[in-house]
C-alpha cells in the first residue's frame, strides 16, 4: 500500500470533536486513529479528539475549498454597482444615483427619435424634486451618433438644452456592450434594439422595467412604472 504520507497535503487542526470521519480503509490504522467499525469495512470511520490534527487528502482539501467559495460568492449586483465613462470625462458612477429612481436611455443625435431629448429633459426637470433622474447613454451602435463625446455635448447642449447627466459613447448591445448593459441583459434577456430605449431602475438598484425607443418618458407604461417605483421606499 502506498504510504500514507504520500496522500497528504497537510494536517489541519481540528477544532472540535468530530464524532465520525471517513477515510479509506487501512489508513486509519496507519495515521494511529480509533477505528469505530468493522477492521474490514471501508470506507472506515475513526473518532478524533478535540486538539488533534487530522490529515487531510488533497482531494478533501479541494472539496473543502470549494465549499468555501460557494458560501464566499458576491450577491448578484445592483445597478450601483455599474459606471461608465462620462461625456465630461472622468467617471459616472451609477451609486452617485444610489436611493433615486434612474431611467438609463441610450441615446443618438440622428434618429428619427432624437426630439425626445425635450421629452427627456423636461422629465428630468419635474420629476427630479421627487428622487427621479435621467441618464443619456450615446451609442453608435446603430449608426447615428456622432464621433466624438465633445460633439455629442454640444449638440444636446445647443439644440435640446440638455442638461440631465450623460456618458460618454457606449456600447450597449452585444459582446462589447458595457457592463451595466450586460447585466441588464442577463437579468432581463433584454437588449436595445434601437436608439432611445430605455431601462428604469428602482430604488434599491434592480430593473423596474425595460421599454422600447417608441416608448415616451411622459407617457403610457413608462410614466406609469416611473411614478410607481417613485412611490415606493427603497
């Protein structure tokens, strides 16, 4: 039989009595441990006292291991958890919106749904006293954006007086969507499908409803979904 000392990774101390431990038959008797069951039995089950140091086989090693990485594992995220780059450069943070009601709308400045800037910017007005903002995500994933993030600004700026918060030119669909995008389509199996589409995101960080680019901010489902989620405590 092949040495014991061979099937080791180390000893761990044990902390506690443990009223039963199964090891392979034969080794019980070869690490000098109290066999409980028949001589012959296998596997066999040995006591071990409190203090002692009780070998440990590389794949009960792992095992233990993976037990612990399980109950270690991160909650599933919130959309605080999420930035993107700012069309301001720098950072934006979605935890700076922690608490509110945010409506994320991906955004163009050549689309025949570019006018509900106006739409976006007046609820963003009304409806930010109650805990409510707005952010413009730009994409030129469908291929009516400008080039630059000082373009997309200054268009915004001058022609719809924009002033809720933006990011800067962002994927949001795909394999190279950002990972807020990302989340959202793997919580929701949703994706934008055209410019101005739009995710509302509750108080305390999870989606609180996905709507298409046809969908108007102060309008149908999603007023509804806004003033419902802006009813509620987080």
């Amino acid at each position: 039989m092949e040495q014991p000392t061979r099937l080791l990774t180390r000893l761990a101390p044990v902390q506690d009595t443990l009223p039963r431990a199964c090891v392979p038959g034969g080794l019980a008797t070869a690490w000098g441990l109290e066999a409980l069951s028949d001589a012959h039995a296998y596997p066999k089950c040995i006591s071990v006292k409190k203090g002692a140091s009780m070998p440990v086989t590389r794949r009960a090693a792992l095992a233990g291991a993976a037990v612990a990485g399980i109950a270690a594992a991160p909650a599933p995220k919130a959309a605080w958890d999420f930035e993107f780059p700012s069309i301001d450069e720098g950072t934006l943070r979605l935890a700076d919106f922690r608490g509110k009601v945010l409506l994320v709308v991906n955004t163009a400045s050549f689309c025949g749904f570019t006018p509900q800037f106006r739409q976006l910017e007046a609820a963003q007005r009304a409806l930010s006293p109650r805990g409510f903002s707005l952010i413009g995500v730009p994409s030129q994933d469908f291929g009516q954006e400008s080039g630059s993030n000082g373009e997309v600004k200054a268009f915004c700026e001058a022609t719809f007086g924009v002033d809720f918060p933006m990011a800067g030119i962002s994927h949001v669909r795909g394999d190279q969507a950002a990972p807020f995008y990302q989340w959202v389509r793997a919580q929701r199996r949703w994706e934008p499908g055209w410019n101005f589409a739009k995710v509302l995101i509750a108080r305390n960080g999870t989606i609180a409803g996905t709507f298409a680019s046809g969908d108007l901010p102060e309008a149908g489902s999603v007023q509804a979904a806004i003033d419902r989620e802006l009813a509620r405590n987080v």
